[in-house]
C-alpha cells in the first residue's frame, strides 16, 4: 500500500491547512451568528460571509478538490483528497468554502459520471461553479429506507413526460436558498428485478407539484442553511429527458454515489476527531482543578492516548480504503469503505464525546463547534446507509473469502 502525496498533492495539503487556519475557523462565530436560528427555512439567507470566503478560496485555486477530473477539478487520487477532506472536517463550514460539500459533491459526481451533455450544461456546471446547489431525495419516511430497493415514491413514463409522485425525507440541502435542482429516486418497474425497478429523475425545486412541507431537525438544530427537509410530490410531470441514465438504472447510480460520498464523510469525522483532541489537550493543559491541569487528573491521560490511538487507526484504514478506490476500484474496496464507515464515526463520537467532558458544560454549548461536530458524527452512522448495514456487507465478503480459502463455493 503506498498512502504517500505527490509534490502537487502535498502542495494543496499546505494551501487548505493554511486557509483553515488564516480565513475559515476566524471565521466560525461570524458564520454562526449571522444565521437566522429559525426553523423555517423560507426566511433562511446564504450568510455573505460564505460567499466571501468561497470566493478566496476559488481565486486561491482551493477549488472542486474532490473531483478526480483535471478538468473540471483538482484530478487528485482518493488517498490524495483524503488529507484535504480531513481538514475540512475539523468544523462544518470549511467544506463549502471549498465547493465540497455533500450531498452536492454526490450529485456532481453523478452528472459528472452518468449525466447527458445536456444535464451537464444546465445542472452540473452551475453546481461546478458554487452558484446553485442541490438535494439527494432518495429515502422515505413510510419505508425501512436501510434498503435502496424499497423505495415507494413513482416516476412513471407516460408519453414524453415522466410523472413524480410520493414523501421523501431528510433530503439534506433542500432549504438552502440557493437550491435549484433535487435528485429524485422514484419505483418504474415494480415487476422487473430489484435492482433494476428504479429510477433516477432531476427535478428542479421550483417544477409544480413539488412542495417542501417542513425541515426536520436533527439533535435539535435545523443545519440552517442547508436543512434536512420533508419533500411531497403530486404529479410531478418533468421531460423525459430529466431522466439519468436511462429508466430502471436508479440503484445503479445510487451505488456509484456511495462509495465517494461515504468515504468522504470517514474522512471529515478523523478531521472532525483531530479538531476535538486539538481542543481538549489545550483545554486540559490550561484549565486547573483541585490543583492540577486537568490533563494531569484521574485517567484523563488514558482518555488522550486512547484517542489518539483510535484515530490512527481510523486513519490508516480509511487510507486503505482510499488507495484501493483508486488501485483497484469502489466496487473492489466495497468491504473497506463498508469498514470504515461503521469505524471512523464511531471512534469520533467517542473522542468528541470526551472532548466535550473536557470542556465542562462548555461544551455542550454552541460557544465551541464541539457539539456541532458531534451531531455530525453522529448522523453519519445512519446517513448513507447504518453501521448495521455496512457490517452486514463486510460479513457478506468476510463468509465468502473464508469459504473461498476453504475451497468452499
Ligand atoms: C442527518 C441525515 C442526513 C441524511 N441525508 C439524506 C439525504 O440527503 N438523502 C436521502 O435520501 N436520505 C438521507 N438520509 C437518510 C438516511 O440515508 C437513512 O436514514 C438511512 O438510510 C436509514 O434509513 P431509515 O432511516 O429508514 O432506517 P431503517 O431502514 O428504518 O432502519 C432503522 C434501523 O434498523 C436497523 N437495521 C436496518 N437494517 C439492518 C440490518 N441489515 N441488520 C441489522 N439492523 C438493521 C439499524 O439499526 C437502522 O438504524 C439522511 C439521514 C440523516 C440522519
């Protein structure tokens, strides 16, 4: 395994960290204060200071670094972005600053990989550029959504037009006030095999019979600007030609967007991790109680070590994943990706959670990003797809690798 940067990879490592470090976490209270706290999200406005910041960091060229295409990004290998996606993660700003942010960076690969020319020049250049954004409405509230192949909600063909209909929720994204277009996974062959039953629509937000009825929130907050919403659809009719791919290719492509979209998420929960052992060893180096720097009481030097253990090993396998994305392939690295997003965060809950016991009640307010960061982590272990289902698929492989060693078929 060769986990090691390119001069040019190392390069943008040294640009993102110092654009942390000098624009984006300056910049955190300012960010904060200047949204609206409301939990409607029609009164919800894109803070300037983001487009400030995004604009600084496009002229800096820090710009589109997920995307393995040279030509429409920074062309890095998977194990290269994977050290710029962790610094992201040490708040929940830094990633749109950057144009990589989910569920857009999904969405862009999806355009980017199965979209029509004529998709492309409307949805995916916009999106490319930071100007719109977008919403993935895969999963239902009135179906065990674990399982892509139970989707509900219809597009059916009828004539030139496709029809929508059904509940979608948590689409992450959907009250941004800059949202112009929505992913929609929707049953067109109920009869045909499971995973060709589905389809995959774009719709633009404002396209009539679609309608936001709330915005859910998740530990309490309501991730303004961005917001999980509940999303009807009532005869939605849109041209045939929103369709991706073709009819019935829906899980296909759901598939395909995962495995970036996953490990993009482990990398920004190790980055979200160092960001609370950064905070708690300063913390317990400077704060004093019964005498001591509470580094030095009860077993707070067990909780440091243990974290730092954790991520590392967090971190290496989250590489590994990365390197076999790009030697051998998603679909190769199935079990890997599964593994690490059943392990990267878990262990950063447990490092957040001890960091926030550092700080004291501090912590559990929205004075630190601690505990911002730690509803992140936490909603990662059922977004895109629960711990349970991922260790379902690495025992799947593991059984079939034993019984393969076995000379078993
Ligand atoms: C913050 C957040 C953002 C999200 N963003 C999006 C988005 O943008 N677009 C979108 O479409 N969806 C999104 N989701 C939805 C997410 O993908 C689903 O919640 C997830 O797929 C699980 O589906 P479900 O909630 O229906 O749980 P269910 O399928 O009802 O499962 C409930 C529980 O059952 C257990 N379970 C399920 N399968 C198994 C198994 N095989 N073995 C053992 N136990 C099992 C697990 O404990 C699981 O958590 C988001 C969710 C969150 C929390």
């Amino acid at each position: 395994m060769d986990f090691g940067h390119s001069p040019r990879a190392q390069d943008y490592i040294a640009r993102v960290k110092a654009f942390m470090r000098e624009h984006i976490i300056p910049a955190e209270s300012a960010y904060h204060a200047a949204l609206t706290g409301s939990s409607d999200w029609r009164q919800w406005r894109q803070p300037a200071l983001m487009e400030e910041l995004k604009a600084k960091a496009r002229a800096a060229g820090l710009w589109n670094l997920f995307m393995p295409d040279p030509h429409l990004g920074a062309g890095l290998k998977v194990v290269e972005y994977a050290a710029l996606a962790e610094l992201m993660g040490h708040n929940t700003i830094a990633a749109e600053v950057f144009n990589c942010n989910a569920p857009d960076t999904g969405n862009m690969e999806v355009l980017h990989m199965y979209g029509s020319q004529a998709q492309q020049e409307r949805w995916l250049k916009p999106l490319l550029a930071g100007e719109i954004r977008s919403a993935f409405c895969m999963t239902e509230p009135g179906v065990a959504s674990s399982d892509a192949t139970n989707m509900q909600a219809t597009a059916v063909p009828d004539g030139d037009e496709i029809v929508v209909n059904g509940r979608k929720w948590f689409s992450s994204g959907i009250g941004h006030p800059n949202c112009r277009v929505l992913i929609f996974m929707g049953l067109t062959y109920p009869d045909a095999d499971r995973h060709q039953r589905h389809s995959m629509i774009l719709v633009p937000l404002d396209a009539p019979g679609g309608k936001i009825e709330r915005i859910l929130p998740a530990f309490v907050v309501y991730d303004e600007p961005f917001g999980h919403g509940v999303v009807v659809f009532e005869n939605s009719r849109l041209p045939k030609e929103n369709v991706i791919a073709g009819l019935g290719r829906g899980f296909e492509i759901a598939q395909g967007r995962l495995g970036p979209g996953r490990i993009h998420h482990c990398m920004r929960c190790i980055g979200a991790a160092e960001r609370a052992m950064a905070m708690m060893t300063e913390r317990g180096d400077k704060r004093v109680a019964f005498g001591k720097p509470l580094n030095q009481l009860g077993g707070n030097v067990d909780v440091i070590a243990n974290a730092r253990m954790a991520i590392e090993q967090a971190r290496l396998l989250t590489l590994k994943a990365a390197w076999m994305m790009d030697t051998v392939g998603v679909k190769a690295a199935m079990s890997e990706i599964s593994q690490i997003k059943v392990i990267a965060p878990n262990m950063a809950q447990q490092v957040l959670d001890a960091a926030i016991q550092m700080h004291g009640a501090l912590g559990v307010t929205l004075d630190t990003p601690l505990s911002t960061l730690a509803a992140y982590v936490r909603t990662v272990r059922l977004a895109d797809g629960p711990d349970e289902v991922h260790r379902r698929v690495v025992a799947r492989f593991e059984l079939a690798r034993q019984r393969a060693e076995r000379g078993e078929a």
